[in-house]
C-alpha cells in the first residue's frame, strides 16, 4: 500500500501550471501604478471585521447543499461552509482537508482515508467516518435528485444500485471506524482523489440536513464559515468556524450580497460598498475593462473553463452532424472575442480549456470558414438555408451572454441566411432547462449557450463526464461508439507508465468531438475580478478565489476607505 500525504495529483499538473502562467500575463505581478480617478473617490465606510464578496449574477441564495451545486455562485458558497477529504491549493495540487492521509491498494481500487484528530462541524459536533458514509450515499439517492453526482460517482462499487433505487446502502463506501472511512471502485482511477475536491462528496450533519425544509438558511459543515442569516434577495452573513480544522479564519464575517447584473456589482464597488466583485460567469464587464485594468485591485488569471454552444442531437435539425457542422464553421471566434467582449476572453479551438493537461497534444480545429458553412449546409439538405425552420438558442441571462448570442445570431443570419430566435432565462429556469434536455429531449432546449469549468483538473472531467453516451451531464445527448471506446480506455489508465497513452487516447477522443461537433467551443474565459487591497490571504486560481489557509487571512486595518 502506498500512504499518501499532500500528495500531488498527476505527475503533468506541474507543467499544467507552468503553461498557464507562461501564457497568462494577467497573473505576473505588475508595478504600482498611480491610483485613477475612479479609484480615489470618496468611498463608503468598509466594516473592518466584515468581508464584502459580491455573489455576481444572483438575485437570490444559490443552492448551499453540496449534493445539488448549481453555477460558479453555488460552488463559492458551499466551499465556504463545508469540506471534503481532500482540497486543490493555490497550485491545483491535491492537500489534505478533514482527512490527514489515506492509502491506496495495490490494484489501485480500494483507497482508505484516515480523519483529522478532534474533527468537528461548526457546532461542535465531532465528525465521524460514518457521517461521510451518510453524506456521499445521500448525494446518489434518488429523492436526492442531484445532477451530476450520478455520474461523477458512478465507478464507486454500488452506486448504480442506490441511484436506480434497488439499495438504501452503497457497498463501497464503509466506515471502518470512526476515524477510517474506506471507498472501494469497480477499477482504478487516475483522477479519483482530485474528483474529491468537488462537493458530491463533502461531509453534511445529518442533523441538519434531515431536520427543517429551510436548513440552507442556516447551514453548516466542516469549511471555514457557516451561515448565521439569510436575507431573502439580498445576502447571507457567514460567521467565522471556531472549531475549523487550520484555526480560527482570520477573517470574523464574510457578507455575501446577491449582485444579478455585473455592471451594478462593479459600480458597488466603485463607491466602496464590496471588497470582491467578479467571477467566472459574471467578470468585471467588457465595457469597463480596459478601465478595470489600470487599477492597482484588478486581478485576472485565465479560467480552466470552456464557454461552447450545445446542440440537441435528439431534435432536428441537429441530429444532422452536417447542420451542426455548418453552424461551427459560421462563427468568428476571433472577430466576438476581439470587437464584442473586448478581449477578454481567448477564442476556443478546442474542447478542453488553455492549459489544461493534454492540450500539449495539437489537434484539428474546426475554423472559421463560411464557404464550407454554406457547403456543409447545402449538403445537409438546406441549400442557402431554404427549408431550415426558425432556430431558437437559448441562454442564462448572466454576464455578456447577451451580447454574445446576438452576434452569433447576426454571424449565422450573414453567413448561412438563417433565422435564429433568441430565448433568455434566469440562471436556475435555465438549469431546469438542460435537465429537461436529458430526461425528456423532445421537450428540451434545441440549441443553447452554455460553460463548462473544470471540477477537477482532468481531461475526464470534459470528455468522459460530458460527451461520453448516456452520462448525466451530457445534455445535448452526443453519441459516437469510438468516442466512447478511446475514453473509456483512457479511464482506467492510472500509472505513471501510462500517463502518455492515456493523453493521446483522450486526444484522440477529442478529435473525434471536434469533427462530429458534440460541442461548438467559443471562449475560454479568464476571470476578470476586483480585490480591494484590505483583504489579505486570498489567491486568485484557474479555479478561483481560495485561501491556503483561512487562518492566515485578514482585513488589514486602514485600507476600507
């Protein structure tokens, strides 16, 4: 058995992480500048023991409950408040987080995680091996009805059986004791351990959970905060866990506001009302960027994230891989990224982000050319676009998701003649959206905007977990038999003998999705974000804002006005 303790996750993430702050300039550290207008005017008050974070693109509390994450939002929130076995630091390496060390088999199958010493939830309750039991069996039962855990957990022996409601119990997640937890897999995994990173398996009090409809308003875990009020529309408060693992966070309060519009979220923070504003989905608007990046506070690093356009491959016309094809070659990824989201984003030749391990192995893009667009077109039975019916995209209403559906409306109406009708919804109508897409495509989206962020720093967490047939997150139902064989051989590759093949496997599987258009990629996105200089401790990632360590943050005194 090999005992493993802040173990790396892949012997490629060190070169991952050097090709992105190799290509990413947004990350260098950069002289003082002289402060601009903006920054010296007259700014409000800053509570000195409360941190501002803006929730950009909500108007309401995203879901706190680890099983159902829904969006960026969702995810920044419940990292907040609960913990998993493991964490991704600053570099994407996997550390230790309620569990001090684990082991793995020989065969690389059964992994036993051994729990921190005095482990306890934010109201003092001591942590059992047998809570997480309770917590990861949760996230796959069926009235649980969690999106994605189905299938990110599908390769833990008995899942299937709970999820399809023939056992209450998952055979391979056991509590040896009450500091031992043991997960045994149908076969080995490379990515397994970082895939714990993400919240289908943090640890939730069941107490909680199984005790009030409202438990979210109140919740709490094993993560540095736990949530103490909810004011509808508005914010939650987040309170300081005496009881954190790393010791008490050095920052007491972090008021979380419910900011929809961008452009609303950056003028709160032009008059001193927030210390963070910007995401992933949501960043520092195009229009004020330029603005943004004279500012000593702008913060910028590129995201481990692909925006791309989703095709219903169940409903027509996209059934048609020529139709979808055609569709691809219309868009000028260059021209959108460089005259409608001011350069903010890189244009996507690819389905797997900048960065990303693998993307060292070059493949064939499917470029812009609208000549073989109309080509495509005319082969697929629509010459000129004659005999089209009126397509209908649809999108969250969040970010500059707006500006980039029209333009791709204005390029496929002036390259293809065809007409599209644009369909907005609010963030949570949208997921109910694609869910609607899996279960019942026929009712579901025909075409839609979406973004795809890395869970866990693998090339499975793109191809397998979207694009493979039948998986739960693969909403536009794209299917190809060699796709599915190349990636399911990639899978279980998980030595460091094998690391080459496996790559070249998942390259080949990502050919393959280019050519067939499983999706249209647009953009990698960057995270465009302001953070006041008070705050101390915070690091901006491909995956976000994190904290090495929370008790080592600060709001340094003197700095909030």
């Amino acid at each position: 058995m090999i005992v493993l303790q802040a173990r790396r996750y892949d012997p490629l993430l060190l070169m991952m992480a050097l090709i992105l702050a190799a290509c990413d300039p947004g990350n260098t550290a950069r002289p003082p500048v002289t402060p601009t207008a903006t920054e010296t005017q007259i700014r409000a008050p800053a509570p000195p023991d409360t941190l501002r974070w803006s929730l950009d693109g909500v108007n309401q509390l995203p879901s706190l409950d680890p099983a159902r994450p829904a969006g960026v939002q969702s995810n920044t929130l419940i990292g907040l408040v609960f913990g998993g076995l493991i964490r991704l630091d600053e570099k994407l390496e996997v550390q230790p987080d309620c569990a001090v060390e684990w082991t793995v088999s020989a065969d690389g199958t059964v992994y036993t995680f051994t729990l921190r010493e005095n482990l306890r939830f934010a109201d003092g309750t001591p942590v059992m091996a047998e809570d997480f039991v309770y917590a990861i069996t949760r996230a796959l039962q069926p009235e649980t009805a969690s999106f994605g855990a189905p299938s990110q957990l599908s390769h833990i022996v008995g899942a299937a059986d709970v999820v399809e409601g023939r056992a209450t119990q998952l055979a391979g997640v056991r509590a040896l004791d009450q500091r031992r937890l043991q997960i045994t897999l149908d076969g080995p995994l490379a990515y397994f351990v970082a895939q714990l990173a993400y919240p289908y398996t943090f640890v939730v009090p069941r107490t909680l959970v199984e005790h009030g409809a409202d438990w979210q308003s109140r919740a709490f875990g094993t993560g540095p905060y736990r949530v103490v009020e909810h004011r509808a529309g508005e914010s939650v408060l987040l309170e300081a866990n005496p009881h954190y693992w790393q010791g008490m966070p050095g920052i007491p309060r972090i008021l979380l506001l419910f900011n929809p519009d961008s452009e609303q979220s950056y003028q709160r923070y032009q008059r001193g009302e927030l210390d963070i504003m910007g995401n992933r989905d949501n960043p520092v608007p195009a229009a004020r960027i330029e603005e943004a990046r004279m500012r000593t506070d702008f913060r910028s690093a590129a995201a481990l994230t692909t925006r791309y356009i989703g095709f219903n491959n169940r409903m027509p016309p996209f059934d048609n891989v020529l139709v979808r094809r055609a569709l691809a070659q219309a868009v000028d990824k260059n021209q959108a990224a460089r005259d409608i989201l001011a350069d903010t984003v890189i244009p996507a030749d690819r389905i797997l982000p900048a960065g990303m391990l693998g993307t060292q192995i070059e493949l064939r893009p499917l470029a812009f050319d609208p000549a073989a667009a109309r080509r495509s077109l005319a082969d697929a039975g629509f010459p000129d676009g004659r005999g089209l019916p009126t397509l209908t995209l649809t999108y969250a209403i969040e970010g500059d998701n707006e500006q980039v559906v029209q333009a791709l409306q204005r390029m496929w109406q002036d390259h293809l003649n065809i007409s599209v009708v644009l369909e907005p919804l609010q963030l949570e109508a949208f997921i109910k959206k694609l869910d609607i897409t899996y279960f019942t495509p026929e009712n579901g989206l025909q075409l839609y905007l979406s973004v795809w962020g890395a869970d866990y720093p693998d090339p499975q967490n793109f191809l397998s977990l979207q694009l493979r047939s039948g998986v739960r997150n693969n909403n536009g139902h794209f299917s190809s038999v060699d796709f599915d064989r190349l990636v399911a051989e990639a899978d279980r590759l998980s030595t460091r003998s094998e690391i080459e093949r496996r790559l070249q496997l998942y390259a080949q599987a990502e050919q393959i999705a280019i050519d067939r258009v499983g999706w249209l990629p647009l953009f990698y996105p960057r995270f465009n974000v302001l953070v006041h200089p008070r705050v101390e401790g915070l690091v901006l990632t491909p995956i976000g804002l994190v904290a090495p360590d929370w008790s080592k943050t600060r709001l340094r005194a003197g700095s909030g006005e």
